[in-house]
C-alpha cells in the first residue's frame, strides 16, 4: 500500500526565519520571486497580551482538490500517493487552478508561463536521491514534521493526534497539511 503523505506544521514553534522557503527555492530552482511558501501573520491576543503567529502556507495537497477540478488540460492532477501535482507538459498556463485554489499558493512562473506549486520535493527527490521535504529538513525550530498520515505510528500521525493538529480551513479540501495553533 503506497503512502499518504503530509505534514504538521506549529505555528507555536515557527519563527519567520524564511529557512523552510529559502531551501524550497534552493531545491527546486525557483526564481527569485517564486515561491511555494508564503507567509501571512496574526495577531493573537488581547491588549496588553497580545502576540503575533507566524503562518507559512504552501500547497495543502487536498484529497478535494478545487485546482485538479477545474483545470482544462489535466496538467493539475493528484498521484496515486495523494500528492497534487503540476505536468508542466500540459500546463497553459490559464491560471484557473490559481484562481481555484483557496489558499492562494499556486505561483506563475513569468519565464515559462506554467503555473506550479509545493511538490512536497518528490521530483527534486527522485531525480536527485535527496530526501522529500527539504522545508522539513531547513527548519531551524521543528517547527515541521512529514510523513505517512495512514501510518498511526509515525511521527506525523502522533502529533497530529498529541497536538489536535487541523487543517486550517477545517475540512473545505480534506488538506493534508495539518497546524498546530
């Protein structure tokens, strides 16, 4: 039985250093002004408490997922390990998977016109034997954890249940990217 990959990210541990984003654009040759992370902050608390979370988003890799739906070539598609992908063979660059995607994580690439997104580093990792998930490996707090969510005893399965991790958007895409907040 193949893997059903995800990850944990815990907003409670992230810094903003930018090291998981830095490490994606570095493994996957991104341009300058692309990048598969984003970052948004939200003030927590209540004066004089109050504090600000640090949010990386990325790809949520849903097992619903809006951008393969509406895509007219087929170049959005979800492989047999549930991990959304871009054929960039096929990619028309129309944007619609852009304007689909609820988290708004799918990025342009101005120099090829295709429309790409986190791949969870299985291309990077196939073609060059490094491991999957180089954001994971960057993270300078551990803030981030991958793995098997069909494996309840694997690191990812544990925290998820330890920490009441969710998906942000609660169950909109079934996303596989799960937070700890």
């Amino acid at each position: 039985m193949m893997a059903r990959y995800g990850m944990l990210i815990n907003t409670k541990k992230c810094i903003g250093c930018y090291a998981c984003r830095v490490a994606c654009q570095r493994q996957n040759k991104l341009l300058s002004d692309e990048a598969f992370i984003r970052y948004e902050e939200k003030e927590t608390g209540t004066y004089p408490e109050v504090g600000v979370e640090t949010v990386p988003l990325q790809c949520m890799h849903c097992e619903d997922a809006p951008c393969v739906s509406v895509c007219p070539t087929g170049a959005a598609y979800k492989g047999a390990d549930g991990i959304v992908g871009v054929d960039h063979g096929r990619c028309i660059g129309c944007k619609y998977c852009m304007a689909a995607c609820p988290y708004q994580v799918r990025v342009h690439n101005h120099e090829t016109g295709t429309v790409d997104k986190c791949r969870f580093c299985t291309v990077s990792a196939a073609e060059t034997g490094t491991k999957m998930s180089t954001c994971v490996e960057a993270c300078l707090t551990g803030a981030r954890l991958f793995g098997d969510l069909d494996d309840p005893d694997s690191d990812i399965s544990k925290a998820i249940v330890s920490d009441n991790a969710q998906p942000i958007a609660g169950s909109l895409t079934k996303a596989k990217i799960f937070y700890v907040r």
